[in-house]
C-alpha cells in the first residue's frame, strides 16, 4: 500500500509495548520528581526527555541534557 510521497507502511513488531516499556523508567522517575519539585515540572522534565527520545537521542543523553537545562530546579 502506498500513500503519496510518505514510503510504504511496513507493519512494526509491537509497537505499544515497546514504546511503554521506553516510557516507563521516565515516567517513574517524573513521579518521584514531582514529589521533591511539582507536578509541572516533573511532567516538564519527563516531555522533554520524551520527545529527545522521539528525536533520536539514546535515553542517557535525553536524560542528562534535561537535567542540564535545570537551574535550582527550574528551566
């Protein structure tokens, strides 16, 4: 099946449960986050790691560069 200039669709192996089971540490680590900072912070910290990951960054670098952005706990 092709759809104009997108390529073709090429079915992908369990696509939820590995995108849950990228997640999952992060979302960990953002409710442990939001109990020393707040809940917009941590949830903050956790789309910006996300969407590096979805950037191609390996989740040590997404992570660590977050964590540098911060300045007494706030971007």
């Amino acid at each position: 099946m092709h759809y104009m200039n997108y390529g073709y669709y090429i079915p992908y192996r369990d696509i939820k449960n590995e995108t849950l089971m990228m997640v999952k540490p992060f979302v960990n680590y953002g409710l442990t986050e939001a109990k020393f900072t707040s809940v917009s912070h941590a949830m903050t910290e956790v789309a910006a790691i996300a969407y590096l990951l979805g950037k191609g960054y390996n989740p040590q670098t997404a992570y660590k560069l977050v964590e540098s952005w911060e300045v007494n706990e706030s971007f």
